[in-house]
C-alpha cells in the first residue's frame, strides 16, 4: 500500500540528513545529488514514488475537462429532450438557437486561429489571403450583430426572452448562423431592396454635384456616367475610372461630402445613418479601405478559384443581386469590379463605394 504524501516527504528528509552525514568517503554524496535519477531510485522506494507521482501530476487534469464536458453535453441534452417532450412549439423557436451558436462558435475559433497565426508571424491585415480576411470580416460582424443578444442569454430563466426576440426580429438581431435557408434567401431579397431604394436619390445627387466641378471634360464625364446608370446602361471600367480624380479631394471625397450624402452611402453598406456626419464618414473611410483590401486580396487569389457560394457573398458584399444571374456572369461582373478597384489608390476610396451605384443599378433598376 502506498505511504500517504507527508510520510513521504518526513522519509526524503531523514535521508537527505543522513546522506549530509555521510562519511568522507561518500563525501559527493551531498543534498543537491539527491535530485539525480540514479540517488533518488536507489533511496525512495518505487511505492513512494508511485505515490507522490500520482498525488502531483497534471496528466488528469485533461480527463477532468473531458468529463465535465460530457457532463455538459449530457444535461444540455436532457434539458433538449424535456423541452421537446413538454414545450414543443417553444422548442422549435430554442433549437435554430442552439444550432447557430454551435456555428457560431465555430466560425469565431477559426477566427482564434488566423489572429493567433497572424500575431506569431508578424503578418498585417492586408497580407493575409482571401479567404481568411474575408472570415476575419464576417466574423467581425456577426459578433457585433449577435453580442447584445448573446449575452441577455446568460442569465437564468432569460433565454425565453431571447427566443421572443430572435422570434420577432431575427434579420435585425441575428447573425446569418442563426438563419433558416428560407430566412436566408427573404432576407437577402430584403437588402436588395433596401440597397435600390437609395440608388436612384444617390444618382441623383451625383448628378447634382456635377454642377461643383470646374473642369467641363470631368463634369461632362460625371453627368454621361449617372445618366448611364440611370438608364439601366452598364458603365465600363474606363468610364468609372475616367472620374476618379473627383472622389480623392473636392467635391466628392469622402471628407467633402453632406451628411445626407453620408447617409445614403451608409445604408449602401447597411450601416446605421443615425449617427453624426464625422462618425459616418469615419466608418465609411474604414469600410472603404476593408473592402479596398479585400478587393486586392480577391485579385491575388483569383476569381476563377471561387466556390459558388464565395462568388454570391462577394457580390453581394458589392452591390449586386445575382438571383437573375449564371455563374459565369457574376464571375465577369466580378471581373470588371475588380479591373476598377485594383485601379484605386488608398485616398480613392469613395469612388470605390459610389461604384456600388454606378456598377449595379443598372442591372437592380430595370
């Protein structure tokens, strides 16, 4: 049987004395080699050793975590099971819940991930590849979306209140892991709309614009390319491009424009407008430069290499509804953007968020 811990420890004393005392003939014998492996097997018996092994070591803090885990999971479960048995209706509002967090939560330790490889190697966020900024950005936003709604969860008894209001505002409240396919599709529908609601006042109010600008061959090239879009035309890229000097400085930087301007590029993006005009254009230039260097990223990697699903969040994420529109033409479509912001400087960025307007209202307003 094996000695109790403090039995132990009164042994390793009496023979570390012992040992001191030791005759000169074993006089390399002192207290300090009693850390060598040879000293100590010879001196403490294996079932000593077992003991304080067994009492110190860390190997079982790993089993501990795994057990309560499954303990966890297993009262998780029954709690499942009793609210499907007595609640069933409540239960088919509590499920997607659980089910979108779980994604959730594992979309947000990918993200864990890239950060820690980023931070280990030294990387910024403009040389990370595609498709792990783009994860960075979703992640980003649906953590901002779902926060409020995660933590009003934490407290006993308050879940109900989360069911209700994920029941009655899910588009609002909720992040895409918590959506139904159908959800999915309504819900996107219900952006494009909201986004070609603000396309035509935008029009206008470049058009209106053009009336600030001194250079008659600029003003002119201004007012062919918002009647182009207007008229349901597509806008080549050297047209788009033929305009930039506007959208660095006066009149249509981002840091020259109105608030009600500000305003409709905002809910271009789907950003709240209720904010004042110096944040709105904050988050629009931060907005701007995200998109500007996913936009080179994108042209590193290819958009020939995108999945379907990729190629409908990328345009979308731009502007376009590609529910009327092949593969292929979203892909050309994607082209042309990219020939456009690949062009941009850093200072051009507001000419890289008006062409949301200008490259896909022709296609929302016929």
């Amino acid at each position: 049987m094996a000695l109790p811990s403090r039995a132990v420890f009164v042994r390793l004393s009496l023979l570390r004395r012992s040992v001191s005392r030791a005759s000169p003939l074993s006089g390399a014998l002192c207290p300090s080699h009693l850390s060598s492996p040879q000293v100590y097997s010879a001196l403490v018996p294996p079932l000593c050793r077992w003991s304080v092994c067994r009492r110190f070591s860390v190997s079982g803090v790993r089993p501990g975590l795994d057990r309560f885990r499954a303990k966890l999971q297993s009262i998780n479960s029954r709690y499942e099971r009793f609210l499907q048995k007595r609640f069933p209706g409540f239960y088919l509002l509590y499920h997607p819940f659980v089910e979108g967090f779980k994604l959730l939560l594992r979309d947000i330790k990918e993200f864990m991930r890239i950060v820690t490889t980023r931070w280990r190697r030294g990387l910024a966020f403009k040389d990370l590849p595609y498709r792990e900024m783009e994860h960075l950005r979703q992640v980003r936003r649906s953590l901002a979306k779902t926060a409020p709604l995660i933590l009003l969860s934490m407290p006993p008894l308050f879940n109900f209140l989360v069911v209700v209001l994920m029941y009655y505002f899910p588009r609002q409240l909720l992040s895409p892991h918590f959506w139904t396919p159908a959800q999915r599709l309504e819900f996107a529908r219900v952006y494009q709309s909201l986004r070609r609601q603000q396309q035509r006042p935008l029009l206008d109010l470049l058009h209106n614009s053009s009336r600030h600008v001194l250079d008659p061959q600029m003003k002119r090239h201004l007012q062919l390319l918002c009647s182009k879009a207007r008229s349901g035309g597509k806008p080549r890229a050297s047209e788009v491009l033929a305009v930039r000097g506007l959208f660095s400085g006066p009149p249509l930087g981002l840091g020259r424009l109105s608030a009600d301007h500000k305003r409709l590029v905002s809910q271009l993006l789907f950003l709240t407008p209720r904010l004042p005009s110096f944040l709105l254009g904050h988050r629009l230039a931060s907005h701007g430069r995200q998109l500007l260097l996913l936009d080179r990223a994108l042209s590193r990697h290819g958009v020939q290499n995108l999945t379907e699903s990729e190629l409908q969040q990328a345009c979308f994420l731009r502007g376009l509804d590609t529910d009327q529109l092949s593969v292929d033409q979203s892909r050309a479509w994607l082209d042309q953007w990219l020939q456009v912001s690949t062009a941009l400087a850093d200072s051009e960025v507001s000419l890289l968020l008006h062409n949301m307007v200008f490259s896909s209202s022709g296609r929302s307003l016929q």
